[in-house]
C-alpha cells in the first residue's frame, strides 16, 4: 500500500503538437458543480465541496461526527456514506508486487541504460512503468483496469492515479504515450461509472481536465509549493488539497511557518487537510490532522 510521496517540484513546457492533435478530439464536457456528468458520463458524480474530509491512505478509522469525503487505497473498504475515493499507483509498481512485475510484466518497466529496471528513488520498492508504445500501454491497462472495475464493484464514486509526473522525472518515458495512458484511465474509470482525480502535476492541470478529461484534482502540498491556484483555474472548487506538517509554507511578514498559513492561503481548496506525512492512524505515534 503507498502512503504518500515527497513531491517532485519539476514543471515542464507546453506538450508537443502531436499529442494536442491526439487528444483534442478526446475533450470531456465540463461538468457542473456537485451534479452528475454528461454526454455518456451520467453515473459519474463529483465530490462533494464541503464536509468533513480525510486522506487515509495509510490505514483506514473512523472520524467523530463522520466523514463526507474520504480517499482510500484500492485494498481498503469504502466508508459507509461517505463520497469515497479509490487510490490507484497508475504509473509505478505497488510495494509488495515486484516480483510479478519482474517476472511476467517485465517488458512494461522502464529501463535504465544498463537494461535495469528504474526504481523510483525516493520509494525504493517501487518500480517505473513504461506506457511508451501502444503494446506497453496496453500490457499495463491490462493490469490497472481491473482494478479501477474492482474499485466501483466495491463501492468507491470515484478514483485518483497516482504518479502522472512519472514522465518529466525519468528520462526515457515518451510523454506522448503517458498521457495516452492517462486518458485510457480516464476512459476506464468512466465505463465503471466513477469520476476520477488528476493527483498532482499542476502544470497539467488546463489540460488534465479539458483534454484528458479529468473531473477533479487532488493536490499534495500545492500551497507548499504555490500551485493551489493553477488547480482552482482548472478545476474550481472541485479540489482537494492535502498538505503535510513537514512541509508547510510560511506566512506574515515574519514569514512563520504554521498551520495557519495553509489554512489562510487565499487559493486554497474549500477541501484542506493538514496531515502527518505517513497518514497514520489517530492511536499512532506522530498521527496529526487538522481541517482547515
């Protein structure tokens, strides 16, 4: 199960003309604010943009007075009521899995120049997928689209992939063919009736929802950063934003570094939690969250 991820602050240029031609004819209707999709997408309901929410990527519990919008792993049980967001890796290997990955779908891995699989640095147990060519892409949607089907047959609304960035952090990766794949998941999680989040990669954001055909975000440390407006343009209220405590932007003219100026950020979502990097549990160690 992935917990969280340290942010990789790399923003690119504009996406060559060849993938716009590609995927201009794949735009999404925008959909209205809290009510369900259209044009082919009617099952498909955005999250709420008030509430009480949480990000439990980490282990799943209970939050006095309830939850309304909660994002979980793929293995986890959706909460009871609650609009429920489904985690899925789309880009890079789960721990745990590497050896199916090696063995059997060892030509969808990205390799370095000595043929070696890339592990992602920063997750050393994680490896990078390689949605280059159409027979890679198909070869992972084969494995990830089930999965995505598996989140709805369980109960989730909606899904958010992981590691979209995977292809301005590692050479190697065609840009073309990630997002690409993107839109295939984009396509699979509304065949299975859910919506599904751009996570992270602001300088995606226009584009993630106009040509991808993303229905919401869910951003990591975007007031951290100062991307949480790029996010807002692209996707209005329909964000949701999780910063980290190890990680906070500071504020005021001393420049204090405190939960207050997440929670003051002009930009912010309506959705903001401030939580532990590792999102325990409330009967853990070093558990913290805070709503804004």
């Amino acid at each position: 199960m992935r917990i969280s991820r340290a942010r990789a602050v790399v923003l690119v240029a504009g996406v060559a003309t060849l993938v716009s031609a590609a995927l201009a004819g794949c735009a999404s209707d925008g959909l209205t604010s809290g009510e369900p999709g259209s044009e082919g997408n009617a099952d498909v309901v955005l999250p709420p943009t008030s509430g009480t929410f949480d990000y439990q990527l980490g282990e799943p519990y209970a939050i006095d007075g309830g939850i309304d919008v909660v994002a979980r792993d793929s293995t986890a049980t959706p909460e009871p009521g609650a609009y429920s967001i489904c985690y899925v890796n789309g880009f890079q290997t789960q721990p745990g899995e590497a050896e199916a990955w090696l063995g059997e779908r060892g030509e969808l891995l990205l390799r370095d120049a000595s043929g070696e699989p890339v592990i992602d640095p920063d997750w050393p147990d994680e490896y990078i997928l390689d949605p280059s060519t159409s027979g890679q892409r198909d070869g992972i949607l084969a494995v990830i689209e089930p999965v995505i089907a598996g989140c709805a047959e369980a109960g989730f609304d909606a899904v958010e992939i992981d590691n979209l960035d995977t292809y301005t952090r590692f050479d190697g990766i065609d840009e073309a063919g990630a997002l690409q794949l993107a839109r295939a998941y984009v396509d699979a999680a509304h065949a299975s009736g859910l919506a599904i989040g751009q996570k992270n990669s602001a300088e995606l954001a226009d584009r993630g929802r106009d040509e991808l055909g993303f229905d919401f975000a869910v951003t990591e440390e975007c007031s951290a950063y100062g991307e949480c407006g790029t996010y807002s343009t692209a996707y209005g209220e329909h964000v949701l934003q999780i910063e980290y405590l190890d990680n906070l932007p500071a504020a005021g003219a001393a420049a204090v570094i405190s939960t207050d100026a997440v929670c003051g950020d002009p930009d912010r979502a309506p959705l903001t939690i401030i939580r532990d990097r590792d999102l325990r549990a409330p009967d853990s160690p070093n558990y913290y969250r805070q709503q804004c």
